[in-house]
C-alpha cells in the first residue's frame, strides 16, 4: 500500500487514458495514469462520515517523513515549527507540538522529505452500553466460571477446547487499553503474567487499569485470563514467562486515547516482543502517520487486531485502526439469546459495524471477563462482570492468534496469521466474504489444526520506504518469475524495485483473474508510489490498466538507477504472477 494517499479526492488524472494491454516501448515520459482511491474508501464508494476530533487543548501534529531520519536530520528539516519528539521514528513518525498552530501543518507541508502532516486524532473504546502443533488431553480446569453458563464463547457451543491451550509456549499478546488491574487475582502476586508495563499518557511504568469502566481488565481476561483455578479463563491463558502479556495503557478514565497513545503503544509493545496486538477502541479519521506504523509493525513481525465498532445500527462509519491495511477487524457475534441486538442467534450483532473493515466476527455479547473489583455494572461476583462488543470479540481474536503462533512454533508471518484466520473462519452469511461477518465466525480449532497458507515472503513492500533493496534479477535474459497477491482492502499495493544500467531494457508482464490489477512503472527519481502531489506528471514512466487479464510494460532505461514496478488492486483481489526480464 502506497504512502500518503490522503489528499486524492480530486477527479482521476488523464481518466480517458486506454492504453492497451499489448507491448509497448516507451522512449518517452508516458501521459500519466489515474490517480488512486484515497485511503479509507473503497472506488467508487461515497465518502465517509467524519466523526473524528482532538482531545481538548490537544494541538500535537504528527508528521511523516518519505524515510526514516535520524532526531537531527527531523529537526533540521522542521526547525523553526516548534518542539519535535519521537513517536515512531523507525517509520518515519515525529510528533511536532507547534510554536504557531494554526499555519503549522501547512508549513509542515512545505518541508523537505515531509510525506504527511495531520492532527493527533481521538479514539474511543468499543465496548457495548449496558442494555498445526496437535493439542495435547485437555488440563483439568478448575476456575469457577469455566462453565458453559457464564462463558458461552468458549464453551457454548464454540470450537475453542482446553485441549487447544496445551500447545506450548505462545508469544506476548499486547493490550493496548486503559490498562489491567495489577490488584486483581486474576493479574496480580508473584507469579503475575504480566510483563514490560507502559502507560504512553504519562511516559511511565504504570500501566494500571484507571479507566471508569475496567475496559482494559475486561479485554485481558477475555485474551489471556489465566487458568489458575479463579475466576475465568481467557482463549490463550497468560502464564508467567511462558505466555505473557504487555499491558499498554493508552486510554484515559473515560476511555479516551489518541493516534499518538495508541502509536507510541504499538512501538512500545514490538520492541517489547509482542507478536499480537490487540486495540479495542476506534473512531473515523484516516492518518497516514499511523498507516504506516501498522506497515512498520507489521514488518517486525506483529499482527494487529481492532474492533470495528458499534455503530452498526447508526452512522456505520469506516473505524481506524481497524480501517487500516494489514489490521485484522473484528465484530461481534451474538449469543443464543433473541434481542434486538440479536435476532439471530449466534449471527453477527446488529450494532456491530458491517462495512469493509470487517475481516472476522467472534463473541462479544454476553461476555464475562475480569474488572477492577471497584466497578459495579453487570457484576457476577465482585471482579469479574459482563460486557458487550466489538471491544469483546477483538481480543477473542487476539487469543486465538496467539494459540495458531503457539502451535507453529511462532513461525508465521503477520500476513500469513491473518489470511489463515480468515481461510478458517466459518462462514455465516451469504457465500464468501460479506461486510457483515467478514469470512465468518473465527474457528479456534480449525485455525490452530489447519496448515497455513504460502507466505508472501516480499510483504511489507507497500511502497518504496519498505523495501530492503533492489529485487535480483536472473542474468541471460530469463525471467524472474514471482508470484503472490493483492487486495483493494488489505493490501493494494505491491512494490518491486530493478535496477537497471542506462541502455538496458525491462520487460514485465503482469498476468492475473477476475480482480483489476493495474501496472504502473516509476523512474529512479520517485521515492513514493503515490499518485497525489504532482508525483504522478514527474516520475510515472508507464501505466497500464487491468481490465485485461494481462498487462505488459516494455521500458528501454534513459538513465541509470533503480526503478519500481508497482502492482495496484484497484478493484477486488487474488492471486497475480509478475515476469520480470532485464535485457542488454
């Protein structure tokens, strides 16, 4: 997925533009190729409805740089707009607390290798408003709770087992919340899972669970409660060094986080170890900044998982991070019971988002968790309570992720973790995919007993900053011959770069089904795939669109460097093969 996209609403660029798929030899500047759809919208779709805002007083502007400079080089290129400070320096993020705020993002803007600027937006928690290792014999548990009655979403009827916590040691899950309560029996004492605790508010240690509600508690215990004969039991029990948790708190009492909590929180839970990232909370707003802390989290080797959102008997609006490529979206699944939230039993929740950003559904009515002993809503027994939401069914995911590592040996990719739990799931709804319950319900057992798919081994390769180094091409005139995928949603844009002497000719041919794949070419000078900023008039060299099931590009070089093909999905998804040949 390209970087910076943010400012492409305007009309498509050269939109009569019908190049053939045929061979063609550029010998000059091609006329260039439609601009792409902006981020967080589908083609063609209707603009979404923008709820987001800054806390009050807030005024901290993140700005994202085309590469990843050092603290110097950032305030060489932003001196004189205020105070700079890290945020996600290793993908390009810098947090910029302005001297002049209101000219500050438009100066911003103005600055060398500067690919975004935009405002810290707020973010709410999604909880509901009352109203192929193969597992071993099944522990005995002894938790008073672990019973089909209290907790349906792994007993009642579920394809979850405790045979399927057996597998070995899993990797850290990270909470990313209001923080979990340390005091709880669940959380705390010597042998607490609990590991590198960080609360990204205050630039601390403490990561306590303050919130009003107890959300951060709640989430853990559905991700990770420990099955130590207390309380309940979460989808991928913590244990102390085998199978920890990070708590990050990022949310105030109320429930309030920002972009830059939440960025500073996923950076601190990679470079902590976490493999599984769960954030329960959202709102409206795209940032590219915060795109691109997903690709960069992503390529550490960390899968984040969101909640959709609640608002799927109102406004219906596109939720971030949840919204974002690479982000596995989570909504709720209903229990058993008949209410107007559920009239359907076991079916996707009424008030549970249904739009693209939904990729699996799990439980998330009903659902009994830990919380801090001081809250009083729902409550079964002091420090434990219910709760509905996309905030439950997000961490049930987050286990379950965790369990499918634990039985791989850790060894898949977030690319593969996340298309597997979507290949497993089962499907509810019409056949397919559906924005309604995504791929369908989330499948423990078929996830944690099914091999998982290829991998993608080229991924993150989004846009020109990603990329480790040119891609070698065979020599003799054989064609480097690659295959792998591309999505309009999770990921539509496939980046290779070739370098090339001048006088050398390339030939690529891309060959794909039913999903519109477009092939574009940029030259040595470019240092984004993005099509916004006059960047498609100065560096395109070709383009061709995939309304045919093959594409082919013939470009003798007029200068010597590294140029970059780029594979578009602009509509649907699938599988494609690119040939690449260099010739003298």
């Amino acid at each position: 997925m390209s970087s910076n996209r943010i400012s492409r609403r305007t009309a498509a660029l050269a939109a009569a533009l019908t190049l053939c798929g045929a061979a063609f030899t550029a010998t000059a500047a091609a006329a260039p190729g439609p601009a792409k759809p902006a981020p967080g919208t589908a083609a063609g779709a209707a603009p979404r409805v923008e709820f987001a805002r800054t806390l009050p007083g807030a005024s901290r502007l993140l700005v994202t740089f085309s590469d990843a400079p050092s603290r110097a080089t950032a305030e060489s290129r932003l001196a004189g707009l205020g105070e700079l400070a890290p945020v996600v320096p290793e993908a390009g993020v810098w947090g910029l607390s302005p001297a002049a705020p209101a000219s500050a993002r438009e100066r911003a803007l103005t600055r060398a290798r500067v690919a975004g600027a935009e405002w810290s937006l707020t973010r709410r928690t999604a909880d509901r408003p009352a109203p192929p290792t193969a597992p071993g014999a099944a522990p005995a548990v002894t938790d008073p709770f672990f019973t089909p009655a209290s907790q349906w979403g792994l007993l009642g009827g579920s394809t979850w087992g405790a045979d399927l916590i057996t597998l070995g040691p899993r990797p850290a899950i990270a909470i990313l919340d209001s923080g979990v309560d340390t005091t709880h029996e669940e959380w705390g004492g010597p042998a607490s899972p609990l590991v590198a605790p960080r609360s990204t508010l205050r630039g601390d240690a403490d990561a306590g669970d303050h919130g009003l509600s107890g959300h951060g508690t709640h989430v853990a215990g559905i991700a990770a409660a420990p099955a130590n004969g207390v309380g309940i039991v979460g989808v991928a029990p913590a244990v102390a060094a085998a199978a920890p948790v990070i708590p990050v708190q990022i949310a105030d009492r109320d429930g309030s986080s920002t972009d830059e909590t939440m960025m500073r929180g996923i950076r601190h839970a990679v470079l902590n170890g976490a493999k599984v990232i769960n954030i329960s909370a959202g709102g409206p707003g795209y940032s590219q900044a915060f795109q691109d802390t997903v690709f960069w989290a992503t390529a550490r080797g960390a899968l984040i998982v969101a909640s959709v959102g609640n608002q799927g008997q109102d406004v219906n609006a596109l939720n971030f991070p949840a919204g974002y490529r690479r982000v596995l979206g989570v909504g709720a699944q209903c229990d058993g019971i008949v209410t107007f939230d559920c009239p359907r039993p076991f079916g996707a929740a009424t008030f549970s988002n249904h739009n693209r950003t939904v990729d699996v559904i799990a439980p998330g009515v009903n659902i009994l968790s830990s919380v801090p002993r001081r809250v009083n809503e729902r409550v079964v027994a002091p420090g434990y309570a219910l709760k509905d939401g996309t905030s439950m069914a997000a961490p049930y995911v987050a286990g379950v992720a965790a369990l499918v590592q634990a039985a791989n040996g850790g060894a898949l990719s977030p690319y593969q973790l996340a298309r597997h739990l979507k290949n497993t799931a089962t499907d509810i709804g019409t056949s397919g995919r559906d924005n309604t319950s995504g791929f369908g319900v989330v499948n423990p057992r078929a996830a944690v007993s099914l091999q998982g798919p290829e991998d993608d081994t080229a991924e993150v390769n989004d846009d020109i900053k990603w990329l480790a180094g040119p891609t070698r091409l065979n020599e003799g005139g054989q064609p480097l011959v690659i295959t792998a995928s591309a999505d309009q949603f999770e990921d539509s844009e496939d980046v290779y770069a070739v370098r090339l002497k001048r006088g050398e000719r390339l030939r690529v041919v891309l060959t794909h089904g039913k999903p519109r794949l477009d092939l574009y070419l940029w030259d040595p000078g470019t240092r984004t795939v993005g099509t916004e900023n006059g960047n498609l008039e100065r560096h395109l060299i070709d383009y061709r669109p995939g309304t045919r099931p093959t594409g082919v590009i013939v470009y003798r070089a007029r200068r010597a460097g590294v140029h970059y093909v780029d594979v578009f999905a602009r509509r649907g998804g699938g599988p494609y093969t690119l040939r690449l040949t260099r010739q003298p």
